[in-house]
C-alpha cells in the first residue's frame, strides 16, 4: 500500500511541473494550493531534495524546483524515493535475507509476478502523465 507520503510526494511534484516558470515555487504556495500542512510538507520536500528529486532555495524569492524535466521522472522513482519500496511481501524487497521457505513457497510466484506488473506500470508512467 502507497501511504500519505508518497501520494503527497506524487502531488508535489505535479504541482512543481504545473507551475515551473525557472523559478523557485515557495512551499507556502504548494501547500495551499495542495491542501498538505506546511509542516509535513517539509518533511515532504526534505526528502525529495535528499534524493536529487527536487532542488531547494533559501532566502527571498527562494521555494522549490525540479531538477529536471517532467518527462523524465517516473512515478516508480518518486515512489521509492518516498516509500523506500513497492515491494509487496518483505521477501522481494532490495536486500531482503534469503526466506528459508522460497522453494516451497506456494505464493511466491504470485507475489513475483505482481510486484514485476506494479514495477512496470509505474515505470512506465512519468511526472507529465499525470498532469496532462
């Protein structure tokens, strides 16, 4: 399941795209125009700047930018920015320890199959699809 971080990071950066003019956008204007509080906005773009999602400018005139075009960000790599992983089962997460039950494991194809359909459709999906 995406939680509220991740659909609010996804909202985020919609917001960015729609309203990139080579200007920083100040968090102010996203969360009123997001109707996310300013406080878990923060904490929000904090780490899509700590994963070179977006780029942050202090002082007067400062706010938010992207660090490239719309088209070039899927919604897998916000995601997993935000989520850490899609993974839907702990053993298919990046690093996981060997599960002692894979050969038998009767769900295990399934659980394969299904996270490699959720890894497609959002790789597959990027920052301006959404907002066009």
């Amino acid at each position: 399941m995406i939680s509220t971080k991740g659909r609010y990071a996804l909202r985020v950066m919609i917001d960015l795209a729609e309203h990139d003019c080579d200007k920083p956008v100040p968090l102010k204007e996203i969360a009123e125009r997001q109707d996310i509080s300013k406080k878990y906005l923060e904490i929000i773009m904090k780490e899509l700047v700590t994963g070179g999602l977006v780029k942050g400018i202090s002082g007067k005139g400062g706010g938010y930018l992207l660090c490239k075009p719309p088209e070039e960000y899927t919604v897998l790599e916000i995601l997993e920015q935000m989520e850490g992983t899609t993974a839907p089962v702990a053993c298919l997460e990046c690093g996981a320890k060997p599960c002692k039950r894979e050969s038998i494991c009767k769900t295990l194809p399934m659980w394969k199959e299904f996270d490699e359909i959720t890894r497609t459709f959002f790789s597959g999906k990027t920052l301006k699809d959404l907002y066009e």
